[in-house]
C-alpha cells in the first residue's frame, strides 16, 4: 500500500487480474452462445441449435456443457415423429376485455355475447390446448406446391416432424376491422404498436385512458408463446384474415375520402410488416366480406382485385383464402379456378365439429372450427377434445 492506505496492484495481482477478467469474457460469451442454441430448441430448431453451438472453437468447443447440449438436440430432433392425422383449425372473433361494460344488458350486449369470446376463455383455453399436448402449427407446414424433378408443381402435403405425443393445431382470427364495436365497450377498438415495436391492442379503460396492451388474441397469443416457446413449433403464430370495405386492424383504408387515410395505409403496412416479421400470416377474406358461394366469376374477380389493389398493397400478397361465413365455391367450378389462378392455394372454409383436409394438385382445403360465445354455451362438445367449455367459461358472461 501507498502511504496513504491506497491499495497497490503489484505486477502479480495485474496479471491474475487479466487472467480472471478473460476468463469471465469466455464465460460470458460461451454463456450466450449455449443459451442462443437454447432459445433455438426450445421452438423446436434442433439443427440450428446444434449449429450455433458447431460453430466454437478451442477451449469452449471442448467445454462439456457443449457436446453434452449438441447430443441432446441432436436425440431429440432423431426422436421427432411424422405426424399424419387430422390438422385442426381453431378460428375465433375480436376478444372481449371487459365482460362488465359488453355485457351489461344495453341493445350490444347480446350481439357482443354470442358472436365473441372474452379474453380470459382464450387464455384459458390456450392454457388447455398447451396442457393437452397441441402445439401450433404454421399452415405452409402442412403442405406447400413444389415442383418435381420433371418440372411438374402440385401441391404436396409435406413431412410434418413433431415431437412425438404433440398435436398440431392451427390458430386464426377472422376478419380482424373491428367494425361494430363500441369504443368504451370493454372491448379493443384496433391494432397499434406500442413503444418497442411490438403488436398490441388500443383499448379503452373504464376511465377512459387509451392503452396499448394484450387486450385481444394477437398480443395475447404472442405473450403465451412468449412464455411457454414449446407451444410454437419453429415459429409458428397463427392466421389472421382481413377483408377492406369495414376496414383493415381498425383502420378505414378503402375510403379516400376519410381524413387520414393515407395515416391509416402506413399504419396498417407496419402492423402487417412486423406480424409477418413474429411468425403471423395474414389471409384474404375477400374485399366486401360477402358469400363467395353465390358470386359468379366476374363478381369474384372484382371483390379479389379490389382486394389485391386496396389491401394487398398493404399488408403483402398472400396464399391465404378465408371464406367469409364459410360460403365456399363449388369444388370443381370456373370459380374455384379463379381463384387458384390468382395465387390462393389454401383454401378454408368453416365447419363447426368436423377437422376436414383435403389436398389436390393445386390446393389444400380446410375447414375451421369457429369459437365464439354462442358455440360455446350451445355446442360445448364440439371443443371437447381441445377443452371443457365447462372449465374455460367466463363466470360473467
């Protein structure tokens, strides 16, 4: 020491200094690399979590901790099996947040109880598919076109590799405008993204505050694949749909004539750039939201094209088709064509019990089960394989 009781570091205790400092840094950073590879097999990226960790040298690839994390992904993705059942497909409505003010007996209460969920029942009912061993799936997993070694390209249902005893599931919201609901009703009035970046719901307190939060199915189901990554097979979210002439996450951008119209076009382009971004794909369900069944093909191109030009300018090309109210084309028809021809290869319609799939050269089709609140309370045994209505039914509905 100094005169003055100042410590001295003597060449030594520099050099076991130096030395302790390094060693940290390679702790540290061989820290990060194995909880990289964590975070890859945790969603199922067996292989890239093999490979980020292939990828040290000297000492830290001779770590034990390593080889010991590289046979274990590599057991596990060798243990994955081909799935080739059924594929279900839940389909569910905008969220209610507070069942106090939706459901408190004026002329929307009725409309709000039968035709949507609360957002406790989807936490609940996420909660039971997760605990029941579904695990979601991403729809261009279950088959995709791809074209053969003789130039032919059809549609193909593909090797779906799941952890054995999981069950694929497909989750979507349909026609996600918001139209028809009451700004301080309970229930979120759009999409938004909050300060980091992320997706979330504008909702309306009871004190009449506008927040940004989970408030309906997006930012929910985003949160629970958060908290329990296993659920996701690599990525996946889910589906949701959006016509145009009620509007686009809550926002009008098939009016010119609105105010802020152009806002609304670059709102909903950010939106539908960072939910493709998480693992979200996006449908069409047509540009009036009208029955496809009855239309003929004239009238089918022009509510697509319209579609294409207000929306799909937007928020991306898409593969997509949700047919509005499950009014499917006939199958063959010109329509069905048409509708082939304008890049629609995943075609769902909506059937309430029945998990139906059916792929031909130049498409898959599928049915959704629609879970909304008069289902629940009229046909509980519809969910009986995915959850007790019984367990997950809100108390205040």
């Amino acid at each position: 020491q100094y005169e003055n009781n100042e410590p001295v570091e003597t060449p030594q205790m520099q050099v076991e200094r130096e030395q302790r400092e390094a060693q940290e840094a390679r702790e540290a950073a061989l820290q990060a690399k194995l909880d990289e590879a964590d975070a890859y097999a945790r969603g199922y990226w067996y292989e890239e979590a093999a490979a980020v960790l292939s990828e040290l040298t000297g000492q830290e690839a001779e770590d034990e901790r390593v080889s010991a994390a590289i046979a274990q992904y590599q057991t596990a993705s060798e243990s994955m099996t081909a799935y080739e059942g059924d594929i279900s497909h839940l389909c569910f409505p905008a969220l209610v947040e507070d069942t106090m003010r939706a459901f408190d007996g004026d002329d929307m209460s009725y409309s709000y109880s039968s035709s949507m969920v609360t957002t406790q029942e989807f936490k609940a009912i996420l909660q039971s598919l997760y605990d029941n061993g579904y695990i979601l799936v991403d729809i261009h997993d279950v088959a995709a076109v791809s074209t053969d070694d003789r130039g032919v390209t059809m549609m193909e249902r593909k090797e779906l590799l799941l952890p054995e005893g999981k069950k694929p599931v497909i989750i979507s919201q349909d026609n996600l405008n918001y139209s028809g609901i009451k700004n301080g009703d309970g229930i979120a009035t759009s999409l938004a993204l909050d300060e980091e970046g992320n997706v979330k719901a504008l909702y309306t307190d009871e004190g009449g505050h506008d927040l940004k939060g989970d408030y309906d199915l997006i930012p929910i189901l985003d949160a629970f694949v958060e908290e329990h990554p296993d659920f996701s097979f690599r990525g996946a979210r889910g589906i949701v749909s959006v016509s145009a002439s009620e509007g686009v996450f809550g926002y009008q951008v098939a009016d010119t004539a609105v105010a802020n119209y152009e806002e609304n076009r670059n709102t909903v382009a950010q939106i539908a750039r960072k939910l493709t971004e998480t693992g979200w794909d996006i449908a069409c369900a047509g540009y009036s939201h009208s029955y496809m069944d009855s239309m003929t093909v004239d009238e089918l191109q022009t509510d697509i094209e319209s579609w294409q030009q207000e929306v799909g300018a937007l928020v991306g090309s898409t593969d997509i088709l949700f047919y509005p109210y499950g009014a499917e084309v006939e199958y063959p028809s010109d329509q069905l064509d048409y509708l082939v021809d304008s890049g629609f290869v995943y075609l769902c319609g909506l059937w309430g019990d029945t998990d139906y799939m059916d792929i031909q050269e130049e498409y898959m089709r599928q049915t959704r089960r629609f879970v909304d609140g008069y289902t629940l309370e009229n046909a509980p045994d519809y969910f009986t394989s995915f959850f007790s209505v019984g367990d997950i039914l809100d108390e205040d509905r």
